[in-house]
C-alpha cells in the first residue's frame, strides 16, 4: 500500500505541527481517518463534527468506503451544511 | 438487488417524462386549504404550550419561581432546565442545542427560552407566563461581530478557547475559531499587479422569512412511546435529536412531517419540539406549542451578520495576480462556522495563482444561527464581486469580460483547494454576456450590475420504498420533505425509470417509522439524492418484475427485457408471446411469489458544485434613496431539469430573497441589545409590487454523477443578488456600495456624500 | 361571558359563543374547523390569513369573531365548486404559482376579491392589488401568470 498525500484545511494544521499536508497510508476514507486519529488525536474532535474528503475533485461527505487512488488529489475539508 | 441498479452514473437516454411540466401531486390539497400544515392538526385533550423568554441580551439567571404559575387552575405543566436534565454524553454540538432550546443558568440573547408552560388553553398560559417570576443579574452584552472581537467585549462562554490557530490561546475570548484557505504566495501575487483595490464590507442580519411559523404538537405517553407531529426539513434529524436531548430510543419516538410552509434553512434545527416533548411528558397530555411571528424573529436561527475585507490585485491585462479576504462572521450565542465557510466560497468563481482566505467565528449576544439557503456564500459573494467590479472599473475592462478571463474551469485549482471536474461558471457569464437584457437601453437614474455565485450542494443519506399496487399502479415512500415540489419530481424518475405513465405513480412523504434514516431537506439535495433513490428502487423493481414474468413464461431471467412498461420475451423461440404489463403481473403477484417492491437506501455523494450569474437592473430616486428592480434575470446550471416550472421557481424564489436581502431585510438591535424589528412591518421582505418578473435561463450541463444528470438547484441563486443589485446601485448614483441592506437611508447618505464632494 | 354569534360561512349557516376578545381567524380555525386560513404573523402584515367578509377582503387577525355575527364570510374552502376547482385554483397549479403553498389560501382569497372588483386588472393593479399578502418562495412571477390566465379565462 503506498502513501497517499492528505491536504489539509487551516483549521487542522495545528493539529499536525502547521504543515499543509500529510502522508498516510490508507486505501479508503474510513482508513485515513482510523490512522489520522492514531496519529494525530486531535483530529477525533474534527472528524466527529463532519470533515468532508475531495478526491479529485469530487466531494464525499459520507461514504467512507470510498477508495483513494493512489495517485488522486486528496484534500480534507470542513463538512459544509446546507439551508 | 444487484450492484449495477446502484450506479450512480449518467445515463444516456431519451426522456419521456423528464423535463416535461406535469400537476404535483400534492396541488389540489394546497390550493384549496386541505393540506396539514404543522399548526393544523389537533389530538384529543390536547395542551396550549407558551414559553418565556428573556427580555434581556445577556443576563445570569439567579432564580426562577415558577410556584403561583402552578397553583393557576388550568395549568398542567410547567419546566425549566431541571427537567431537561443532560443526555448529551459530552457532545458539545448537542449541549449547545439543548442549552439553546432552555437556557440553563444564562440567558444569551433577547428571547432566550426560559421556561414553557402547558395549559389548557391560550388565555390561562398566558397568564402562567406573567406569574413566573424570574430573578435576573443583567450583565453587559455585545451584538456586533467585531466589538466582539475588542479587547475587553463582554465575554459569553468562558470555554472558548479559539481553535484553529497555530498555537491555543492562554485566554478565553469570544472567537471560537480561526481559519485558512488558499495557496500560492499572495504577497508575491500583490507586487505583480499594476492596479490594487481594497475595501471593507458589512452585511446586516437577515432571517429566511418563511410565512409559516414554528408549530409542533408532541403527544407522549406513559410507557415512554411518543409521537410528534411537527412542521421540519428533517424529520428523521429531529427524531434524533429530540430523543437524544429527552433521554429515549430513537425508535420510540414516531415523528411525522406535516406539509411545511417555507424553510430554507432554518427549519433543520430543534427551538420548540423538545419543549413540548418535555411538557407533555410532564402533564401525560398531548401539548401544541406553535411560535408566534415575534418569536419566530427573535428567537430562532437567522443567519450572520458579517464584516468583511476583500483586496484584489489585477494586472492591466485582466489578469487577477492575488486575491486575499478576511471574513468575520458569528454563530449567534454558540460556536459555529460560517466564517469557514464563506472562507471557501468567497473565490471560487475564480481561477487564481494567488490566494488567501482567512475566517474568524465569533459568538455575540444574538440567536442561535442557523442555514440560510446557501449558507455564508451570499456575504462573502457581495464584498468579492463588488471588489471585482472596482478593479475591472480601474483598468477599463468590461465587467463581464473580465470575469470570463479569470472564470474557474475545468482543471482550475478551486480557493478552498480541490481541482474542479467540469463545471458551469464559463457557460454562465458567456450566457449572460449574450443575454438580451445586457443590450436592453437604461433607464433615468438607472444602474445594471452582474455577479456570480458559486454553491457546494450535497447528496447525504436517502431511502425510498418502492411498492407496486395490486392493481398495477406505483406507490413511493420518499423520507425527504418535500418543500417545493419534489414529490412530482420522485415520481417523474420512477415512471421514466419504469416506462410507465407519471399517473401511474404517487409519491408520499413517511414518517420516520416506516423508513431508515433520511438526511433533511438541504444542501439543494432533494431532489438531486431522493430522485437516486427512487431510480435505485424502480431498477430493483424492475429487476422482480422481469424474475417474475420470467417464472410466469418459465424461461430464463437472462431473456426477459423490461421496455416501456412491460417485460419482453426476447430471445429466439420467444417471438410470439405478448408482452406482460406491469398491472398483468401486479395482478398476478400474490401466485408467483407475494407482494411485490423494489428498496433503496444510499449515500448519494457527490453533487456537484453549481454556478450562476444574475443581471441586475435597479432604479435609484435621488430623492429619497429608494431603489426599485426594473429587471432581473437568473442564470444557472441545473444539470438537468427535471422538472422545468420547479427550476424555474427556485431561481426565482432565491433571486427574491437575496433582493430583499440587499435592499431592505435586516435585524436592528437597540443599545439594549433587543432586537427592535421582530414583525413583517418592519422587517420587510419583498413584496409582490416591489418585484418585476424574473427571467431564467437554465443551462444544462449535466452531472456525470446523477443517472439523469441532475444538479441541486435551491440555493445556489440567492448568491449573486447581493453582489448584482449593489453594483447595479453603485453605478446608478456612481457611489461603491459597502453596507447591505443598501436601504433608503443608507443610499440617500451616499448621495449626498458624493454631492457635497 | 361570551357573544352569540349567527353567520354564514361558505353558504352554510353557523352558530356559536366565543370569548369577546377571540379573533375571527381563531374561530374559523379553532371553531369550525376550517384551517385553511393560515396565522403567518397575527398583526395583519402577510395576508395568510385572508378571507373575504361581506364581499371585503380582511385579514382575519385582525377582525373579532363577533364582528362575524350576521354576515357572510369567504374562506378558501368555499372557492371549488364541488370538485371543479376555481380558475383561479386551476391556474395557481398549471403554472406553478405555488411551492410550499402555505400562502396560497391567502392569495387566491386576495385574487378573488381583486378580479371581482377589476375583472381585467394590468400587471400593475395585480401586483399592487395583492401586495398584502407576502409569499417567500417564489419570487411572485408565477403567482401574478397564474391570475392573469385565470382572468383571462374568467372574462371569457
């Protein structure tokens, strides 16, 4: 399983020491955020409000068995509401 | 259920039923006053339920002394925060809500909850409420966003820590969160550009305005069971909530929607329901508590007042080199993030090298915020499209032209990060630069201003059941209310799914007994994830249909072909037999196998972001300041229409709301920090002489992940009004438009600024 | 104490006592049964709660119950014939005058009473003929389609 590149949004790069991005291995959503939350505790308060996961472009604000492709652009992205 | 009648994919084919203008089912019911809102049904021995609120903006509450209210003959229930003791588990979100529900120990706004009775009728609550006697210790407050901000402003919650930034503050304060977008190097982007254009904005507090109030009528029963009966845009979420924040199974408590009058946003939080839960747990009677107009202003989820900075830097060209904005908005009382959020929008309309978006959430002595039809987007959209037009105005570039040249494409890396698929902004402003009202003659005393705006939309969890009558008709039970029509649209997918008639099918909305979890009805995602829905569940259909026929014919499944309405024996050998309908195999279903239906339950993802452009034209008297609309024109890319006459309808509607938005909607808080203006007098919304007819141009680009090629439509056209309607303002009397709403003072003061310069 | 009241509703006769202060949309939806008028605001300012009372167009909010007693009320039950809906009825769904239709009992009430008094109103006089009554989703294109057709149609 290769590394995928997780862009984060503002709010969670002090979480991870201020960087913009992060590598983690993980080949679906529910994996990335099992191994963000064993890597960075922080990041359970985050997701259990709503980060929503761009994979190229793409939205998902639920479906966490979605696959990352090991190559996609993957950014992590607070999960907007509606009215 | 096979995994191929789940593809979400776009479908190419020929339509039939969609696109075309059919009745909605629910039609007849509303025009002649048969249909249920939430205040009009009524059970047997049922209580009046009012509640008291605070009179005060910020104030400790030291005692509440509810005993001569008790003793009133008539009065069956009376509650507190004591008998709404804390199920949350330490969710802060939930402790938020039930505190905003009843105030525990604090009022925090104007309105703020305090205790509800229940009597038995109207005059007798009233007079409970004036004997409740509630000892207060009035303590300053703060209503602006940034006097929140201040050094030394009242401080509301001595929990906030602000999130977000590098590293966590030593002091509490009223900003709960900072927050970041962009990428390149702004400051970089700002030494390339030949012109630099920096303005400061504010926009006042507007509410959605919808005509019908609050109304819910619990009844709960003495083994814990209870039902509610309530007016929502999510009864599965108020299921939910209301039995987390009462302590019972969520299965226990059976939620019914009634036809509701207007949401937009602000009916997917709880105010009233756990209230009168609560009662009527207390008096084992039924309890209706519908909210007055007053209390639907004052103490409900209007959405932000925002204060805005915007600096954009453009070479001669056209070419934008760096755009940078600095957003404060605030959540009410309670921590929330719609500054994040008009963070992420303020620029997605734009392919930029260079950009930076910065937010700052902050809590002031105010409701509650809820959504308010695209959320933030609205704000944000007015400071970014006002500046845009400045700067094409300083290089003497058409407005449109210039917007076209720095327009996001497919490939463009979006402000809030991820690249876009294909999206439709291009297609807008070329559109609009080719619409015949950019070529229609002015007016005297007559601006034309465009903008555009930019919207998420959203999918979330759906599930629909499919059944087929005996008689061979279909029924569907759809779990996302329906606000404006969407019924019609549900059954338009099945019958087109099906091959059938669209009389053929009727649509209902269940309760939340009869159906798994819905999300509500938000996020534009109605129609886009509940039509999904139902095309999933008319291919399982389908798909027993053809196993039934071909246990009927006893010839294989692998040649039965479902075609307009009937299953086909295809195949050689099979040429003779006719085809069996839909009714002949419903009629038959009890002999080849039971009842038969066709479910779906689903996250539709991925609804695709949506783009529109507006067309202002406004008149401004010199006189008096006031503006009024000559014309307006919407457009937008829905994907596919599925319904043209209901697109139609959310362009108008939203168009509507973001015009009262900027000429005349806003909240006006005195010194005491009490709203002032809690009526339709005063708070104005548009009325039907104050509006021309609004012309729509739906585009259709459809969306690759929608069988049909569907987009949400419902929010994304209340976000250029404000933008389009103040720049048309601005170049009418030749003065920047800075302060929504831009009201008759307001634009007087401008002209006479600029008169005496 | 409480007032007699005798009126007549719809073409039916009814009769009743209420308290002095309840207020005519109170007793039609409370009383009678008839819930299509709806309380939007009960100050008189969205038009929801529209009837039709000795031929005048009122804001039931803002009229006692006792103000009924030997008069003829119109509320929006009454305006189908039977199963024939009222052109104006037909008109409101055939354009799509309505999306959460909460204000639409109120406007086809207001619309009625306009057409009555000007059977072939401009734009103008139908926009400003049915400025009080506020509807929030539709912007009111369709609804002011929608009565001209119905106008159109009903002058024959």
């Amino acid at each position: 399983m290769s590394e995928r590149v997780i862009h984060l949004w503002g709010a969670l790069r002090p979480l991870v020491g201020g960087t913009a991005f992060v590598k983690i291995d993980a080949a679906t959503i529910a994996e990335l955020f099992a191994r963000l939350i064993e890597r960075y505790p922080g990041m359970e308060l985050h997701i259990r409000r709503g980060v929503a996961v761009s994979i190229n472009g793409e939205i998902y604000r639920d479906s966490w068995g979605t696959a990352l492709p090991a190559d996609a652009e993957i950014y992590l992205m607070p999960r907007v509401p509606g009215g | 259920m096979s995994l191929d009648s789940m593809n979400p994919k776009l479908v190419e084919k020929k339509f039939k039923v969609i696109g075309t203008r059919v009745p909605r089912p629910d039609g007849v019911d509303k025009v002649t006053g048969r249909a249920r809102y939430g205040a009009d049904a009524s059970m047997p021995g049922q209580l009046f339920g009012l509640v008291l609120r605070s009179p005060h903006a910020h104030a400790k509450i030291l005692k509440i002394d509810t005993s001569k209210a008790e003793q009133l003959p008539g009065v069956k229930a009376i509650i507190t925060s004591a008998d709404l003791p804390d199920h949350t588990g330490g969710d802060r979100a939930m402790m938020d809500i039930l505190e905003n529900c009843m105030a525990r120990g604090k009022a925090l706004y104007d309105g703020h909850a305090v205790a509800a009775v229940a009597a038995i009728d109207a005059a007798t609550a009233r007079k409970a409420l004036k004997l409740i006697n509630v000892t207060y210790k009035i303590l300053p407050h703060v209503t602006d966003v940034d006097e929140a901000l201040k050094h030394g402003a009242p401080i509301l919650h001595e929990y906030i820590y602000t999130e977000g930034l590098p590293e966590r503050p030593t002091a509490y304060s009223n900003w709960n969160k900072h927050g970041e977008f962009g990428h390149g190097n702004v400051v970089a982007g700002f030494k390339e550009a030949d012109v630099v254009v920096a303005k400061s904005y504010k926009t006042e507090q507007t509410h959605q305005g919808y005509i019908e109030p609050h109304s819910v009528l619990a009844s709960v029963s003495s083994d814990g069971a209870a039902e509610m009966w309530v007016c929502t845009q999510g009864h599965f979420v108020y299921r939910n909530h209301c039995a987390q924040l009462l302590g019972m199974d969520a299965n226990k408590l059976r939620v019914t929607a009634s036809e509701i009058g207007g949401g937009f946003g602000g009916k997917t939080h709880v105010w009233a329901e756990p209230l009168a839960l609560a009662l009527s747990r207390k008096a084992n009677r039924p309890v209706k508590l519908t909210m007055t107009r007053d209390e639907v202003f004052r103490c409900t989820g209007p959405t932000s007042s925002t204060s805005i900075d915007v600096k954009i830097g453009a070479k001669k060209d056209g070419t934008i080199t760096a755009a940078w904005a600095e957003l404060r908005y605030h959540g009410g009382c309670f921590p929330a993030n719609w500054a994040e959020l008009g963070a992420m929008t303020a620029f997605a309309c734009y392919d930029l090298k260079n950009v930076k978006t910065v937010s700052k959430d902050v809590v002031v002595n105010r409701p509650k915020t809820a959504a308010y039809r695209a959320p933030s987007a609205p704000m944000a959209a007015f400071a970014v499209e006002n500046t845009i037009d400045e700067i094409a105005k300083a290089i003497g570039m058409d407005p449109v032209d210039f917007r076209i040249m720095n327009a996001a494409k497919q490939g463009t890396k979006s402000s809030y990060g991820p690249v876009y698929g294909p999206i439709g902004i291009g297609p807008t402003l070329v559109a609009a630069k080719n619409h015949p009202h950019m070529k229609a003659p002015l007016g005297k005393n007559t601006g034309r201003g465009m903008a555009c705006g930019f919207w998420f939309n959203f999918g979330g969890q759906t599930c629909v059941d499919l059944n087929v009558t005996p008689d061979g008709n279909v029924t569907i039970a759809q779990g996302t209310i329906d606000v404006g029509g969407s019924r019609a649209s549900i059954a338009m997918a099945v019958a087109e799914e099906m091959g059938i008639t669209y009389n053929q099918v009727r649509s209902i909305i269940a309760d939340t007994s009869s159906l798994g979890h819905n999300d509500m009805t938000d996020g534009s995602r109605g129609t886009f994830s509940t039509s999904m829905a139902a095309i999933f569940a008319a291919r399982n259909a389908i798909m027993v249909l053809r196993e039934r026929a071909a246990k009927t014919w006893d010839i294989p499944l692998a040649e039965v072909e479902w075609k307009d309405g009937a299953a086909h024996a295809t195949g050689a050998g099979h040429g003779n037999r006719s085809p069996l309908s839909l009714k002949e195999i419903a009629h038959k279903a009890g002999q080849t196998g039971g009842p038969i239906a066709g479910h779906s339950e689903l996250v539709a993802d991925n609804a695709g972001v949506s783009f529109a452009t507006h067309i202002a034209d406004v008149e401004v008297d010199p006189e008096t300041g006031r503006s009024r609309i000559t014309r307006y024109t919407v457009i937008q890319d829905a994907g596919k229409a599925m319904h043209p006459s209901y697109v139609e309808g959310q362009y108008q509607g939203g168009a509507a709301q973001g015009i009262g938005w900027a000429l005349n909607e806003e909240y006006v808080y005195g010194k005491d920090g009490r709203l002032q203006n809690a009526g339709f007098l005063d708070y104005r919304i548009p009325v039907c002489s104050d509006l021309p007819f609004i012309d729509t141009q739906i585009l259709e680009i459809p969306n690759p992940n929608h069988p049909y090629g569907v987009r949400g439509v419902g929010e994304t056209s209340i976000v250029p009004p404000l933008g389009a309607v103040s720049i048309a303002v601005t170049n009418a009397i030749g003065v920047r438009q800075l302060h929504i709403p831009m009201s008759p003072p307001r634009v007087l003061k401008s002209i006479q600024t600029k008169k005496s310069e | 104490m409480g007032v007699h009241v005798h009126a007549n509703v719809n073409g039916d006769n009814v009769e009743f006592t209420c308290p002095e202060d309840e207020v005519l949309l109170d007793v039609l939806r409370n009383r009678l049964g008839l819930t299509g008028a709806k309380e939007g605001c009960g100050t008189g300012d969205c038009g929801a709660c529209s009837v039709i009372l000795d031929g005048r167009l009122v804001c039931s909010c803002l009229v006692l119950g006792a103000e009924m007693n030997g008069r003829k009320v119109e509320t929006i039950e009454g305006m189908a014939d039977g199963g024939t809906l009222h052109p104006l009825q037909q008109n409101f769904i055939d354009h799509a005058a309505l999306q959460c239709g909460i204000c639409t009992p109120g406007f086809l009430i207001a619309a009625q009473a306009l057409l009555r008094k000007n059977p072939d109103p401009s734009e103008e006089e139908i926009r400003f003929g049915l400025a009080g009554n506020l509807c929030r989703c539709t912007g009111y294109d369709k609804i002011v389609r929608a009565v001209q057709a119905a106008a159109k149609e009903m002058r024959g």
